[in-house]
C-alpha cells in the first residue's frame, strides 16, 4: 500500500493520443492531452473546468485507470491506475461518468440501464459495505429502495448510479458531469456530503462539470483545460474571484477567450489548407471498421472509400 505522504494524483509529462486502427498515433493529430504535469494533495476538492472538447473526460479517464499510459507519466495513490487493478477493485479509486446504458444488438447504442429490478437489490448486492455508510449515502441523495430501475426518471436512475460508486468509501473520486440530471436539493445535499468526506476521511475529488451555481465556496483547487493542455491549476486561496462569489464570472471569462485563440487558430489553419492543392486519392474519413459500414482506412483496401 502507498505510504499517506504521497500526493493523491500525480501526473508527469503525460500526453495521450486515441490510435488508429493500426494501434499507432493518428499523424498530424495533435495528442488529446498534452504535457500535463499536476500533483494533487490528499484531501483536495478541485474542480476541472473547461470547454466542450478541452480533454476533461480523457483525463479523467486516465487517472480512473481506464487508458493505458507510462506507468511513470501518471500515479493515483502511489500506483499507475491502469497497471494497478486493485485500485479500482478495491473502490479506493472511483470513477463515475457518462450514463448508465448498453448497446443492444439491432437495437440501438446508448438504451439506459432499465431493467425490471428494484435499487435495492443493486445496492444490497455489493458484498462488503459498511451498513451505516449504505444509510448515510442513501438518505443523502434520498433513494426509495423500492424504485424500479424500468420506471424511474433520468435523475433517480442517476442518483443510484452515484450511490453504486459510493457505497464503498473511495480515497479519490473522480466525477465527469455526474450531476447533471441531479435537481437543486439532490445537487446540493450531494455536495455537501462530499466535502465531509473530504474533511473526515481525507477523501479527494476531481469534478468536471458546467454547472457553477453556489461552487464558489466548494473547491480547494481549480484546473483549467483548453485543447488538451493545462492552462491554470491554482489553490482556491489564490483566485480572489471565489471569495467574491465570481466564479460563474471568471470561468465564462476564461472560456470566451479560449474560443477566441481557437478561432484564430482555426483560421491560419484553414488559410493553409487553401493555399495546398488536393489530388484525388484515397480518403481516411474511417479510422476503420465503424457500425453499419463496410469502409476501412487501410491504404488500397478494397473498401477504402475513393474521393472523387
């Protein structure tokens, strides 16, 4: 086990890219995270803040364990998350994001989880949880054990997601727009709950997320993204706009003018293209084999799809 005095997060040098169907790199696109060099301490509520695409999602996902990197580029607790399964197994390590559904064959993708069961046989099935913790998370985000997971709205199902992730007390939690089909009283009593766990266990929490009604108060730390790169990572002390109940302010800030350089940027990118002539040839619109599709971005493959 990692001795307490290391950080709860910690990334060096990391950049990660999504391969191509070769299991390689996409040339000449740029990594989704790039260079991230960040130490988080224990104990620590830090919000991760960013535009849509900024890369908040794929980081999070990394420090939950879920993409392959360097063992060295990222460590959760003292271990590299991918490599230590135990991390996750042992629900020392939490992640909770994107919604709970499934691909159905010749059905569809993305069917919420929806089968006919009651929350509590979900919740009482996790071997090994603590029965007063069970009452605590249960009453927090105020679940009927009753519900029948094929009749509850978008929010109740959320809300048993989150107590799924809970129910064994994890020592870093990530959270990606988790709380988003929670209702104001559900968002807050959660919050609340969360940062009692950080006071009393020691509990740290990476949360992504869009919504900045009454957070002025509630991180310790705050990360700024934009095109896969860290742009801020500052203690709450030092960012005045909190004490201020600016923070809705100060992020919008932030984002406009992240829009604006990505614009600019757009535009000498787009002015170099024209300036380039294009030949017929073989097109790379299909990082491979994709749904419903008989296409493939193998050069000379016989389904290779041919610009005219």
């Amino acid at each position: 086990m990692a001795e307490t005095s290391c950080p709860a997060l910690q990334t060096q040098d990391l950049d990660f890219s999504y391969p191509d169907i070769d299991g390689r790199p996409i040339a000449g696109i740029p990594p989704v995270v790039q260079g991230m060099t960040v130490s988080l301490p224990r104990g620590s509520r830090c919000l991760l803040i960013g535009g849509n695409g900024a890369g908040k999602t794929t980081m999070l996902k990394i420090l939950g364990g879920k993409h392959m990197v360097p063992k060295s580029a990222v460590t959760v607790l003292g271990q590299p998350p991918f490599h230590d399964t135990d991390l996750t197994a042992s629900g020392r390590l939490s992640y909770l994001g994107g919604n709970w559904d499934r691909d159905i064959a010749f059905a569809g993708y993305s069917i919420p989880l929806q089968g006919d069961m009651p929350a509590g046989q979900m919740i009482n099935s996790l071997p090994g949880v603590d029965p007063a913790r069970r009452d605590k998370v249960l009453q927090v985000l105020d679940i009927d054990l009753e519900w029948r997971m094929h009749k509850v709205s978008d929010g109740q199902r959320r809300r048993v997601q989150i107590c799924m992730g809970l129910l064994k007390p994890p020592e870093v939690l990530l959270l990606d727009e988790i709380t988003v089909d929670l209702d104001v009283l559900a968002r807050a009593d959660f919050l609340k709950f969360l940062i009692e766990d950080c006071e009393t266990r020691g509990m740290t929490i990476i949360y992504a997320t869009h919504i900045f009604d009454g957070l002025e108060q509630w991180p310790t730390h705050l990360m700024f993204l934009s095109r896969g790169r860290l742009q801020l990572f500052k203690t709450a002390e030092e960012i005045p706009e909190l004490a201020q109940d600016r923070l809705l302010e100060l992020v919008e800030g932030w984002l406009r003018k992240d829009k604006e350089l990505r614009l600019e940027e757009q535009k000498v990118q787009r002015s170099g293209k024209d300036a380039k002539s294009e030949k017929p040839g073989m097109a790379t619109w299909s990082n491979g084999w994709t749904a419903g599709r008989m296409t493939a971005s193998m050069k000379d493959s016989s389904n290779a799809v041919m610009r005219m």
